[in-house]
C-alpha cells in the first residue's frame, strides 16, 4: 500500500516536471505576428540614433585617442565595453547591442543565433554590390531585432587596414598581444567591416 502511493506520487511528480520541460506555447509566443510598418519604422528609428550616438562617441575618443597615444595608446578604444553610453543606451532601451564581423578580431564578438544568418545576408549583399542596408524584423519570441552594416572609414585603416603600410608593424605586434586570433586586418575604406545587432526584448 505504502509503496504505492510512493509510486503515484512519484508518477505525478513525473508528469508535472515533464510538463515543465514541454511547456505549452505561452499567448505572447502565439500571438507573435508580422510587425506593422509603423512599428517596423519605430524600431528602425531607434537602432539607427543608438548606432549614430555610438559611432560618434567611438569615432571622436578612437580619433583623440590616437592623436595622444597612438595606435597602442587607442586600442582599447574600439570596444564597446570601453563606452559607459552603451550600458545606457541598453538599459534606456531594455536592448542588447552588439557588433560582429565575418573577420574578427575579438572571437566575442562572433555572430550568434539569429545574428548569423543576417550577417551572412550581409556578405551576400557586398559580394552582389548591393549596398547593404539597415534592417528589422521580428523574432518568434516576440523581441524585434535591428541590424545595419558597420562601414570602415579611413580613420579605421590604422588598425583594421594591411599590416606593414596601413598598419605600422610595431602597432599590429601590440594588438597581436592582446588579439592572438585576430583576423580583422587587410581591409580598406568603405568596405563592409562588420554588422551592428541590437536585439530589443519586449
Ligand atoms: C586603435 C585601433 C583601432 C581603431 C582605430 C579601430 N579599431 Fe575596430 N577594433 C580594434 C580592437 C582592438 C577591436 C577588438 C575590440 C574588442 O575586444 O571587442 C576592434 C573591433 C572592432 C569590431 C568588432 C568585431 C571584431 O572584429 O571583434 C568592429 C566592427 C570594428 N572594430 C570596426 C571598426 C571601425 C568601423 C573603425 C573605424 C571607425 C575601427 N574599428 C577603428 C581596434 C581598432
């Protein structure tokens, strides 16, 4: 008898974890629906003014940084960790932001889960001379993602440029030490140096 009721209890146990692990899809899952184009502009509105905000910052310190320091004394300067504007930026607007790149330099910032397929669009778009373009959509978790294309500017070739002209040797052995993987070099002006990914959860 006893060992019974130890047996049903534990058969109820069962059910109910397996319902934990198989949870039926939640309202908001199901109502996850194409974004209206006014909300599409919305959201479109927004990445591009947190992505501007966050190239002026970078770009002016990256500049004044380099004029003082040099490279070696800038190179903590093109992460977005370095930029106390960003953590706002992702709270202000409950988002995760993000950069990737198909050549990295930080493997960190290697494109994750949805990020992957839209940054390889991207590629598509360069190796088609399509100019890429920002862009949103809608995830079937209901969070709306932004991405837009991260072009490099002249600024950008002492360290993401060739290594020996672009990049003194002495600059490249400095990141080399900090980025032992690095493959974000050999690039030039105005072509596509990575992806920006904002991810805003609802
Ligand atoms: C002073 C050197 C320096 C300059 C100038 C510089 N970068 Fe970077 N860049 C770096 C370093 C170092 C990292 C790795 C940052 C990290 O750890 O996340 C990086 C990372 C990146 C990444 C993230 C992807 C990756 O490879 O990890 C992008 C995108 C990027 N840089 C674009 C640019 C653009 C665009 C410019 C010009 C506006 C620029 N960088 C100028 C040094 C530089």
């Amino acid at each position: 008898m006893r060992i019974l009721s130890t047996f049903s209890v534990l058969m109820f146990m069962l059910v109910l974890l397996s319902q934990c692990t198989n949870p039926a899809p939640t309202p908001t899952q199901a109502a996850a629906k194409e974004l209206t184009p006014e909300e599409e502009q919305v959201y479109l509105d927004k990445g591009k003014a947190i992505t501007a905000a966050a190239f002026a910052a970078m770009s002016g310190k990256l500049s004044a940084a380099m004029e003082t320091g040099g490279v070696a004394g800038a190179v903590e300067y093109c992460n977005l960790a370095a930029y106390p504007l960003l953590d706002s930026l992702s709270k202000a607007n409950n988002a995760t932001i993000r950069r990737t790149s198909a050549k990295l330099r930080n493997p960190k910032n290697a494109a994750q889960g949805w990020e992957v397929e839209a940054l390889a669009a991207f590629e598509q778009a360069k190796t088609l001379v399509r100019e890429p373009k920002p862009r949103v959509r809608q995830l079937d978790d209901g969070s709306v993602v932004f991405v837009a294309p991260i072009k490099l500017q002249p600024l950008c070739t002492k360290c993401h440029g060739t290594v020996g002209t672009d990049i003194a040797a002495a600059d490249y052995e400095v990141i080399k030490k900090l980025y032992p993987d690095d493959a974000a070099t050999g690039y030039v002006p105005d072509e596509l140096r990575g992806m920006w990914a904002i991810q805003f959860n609802r």
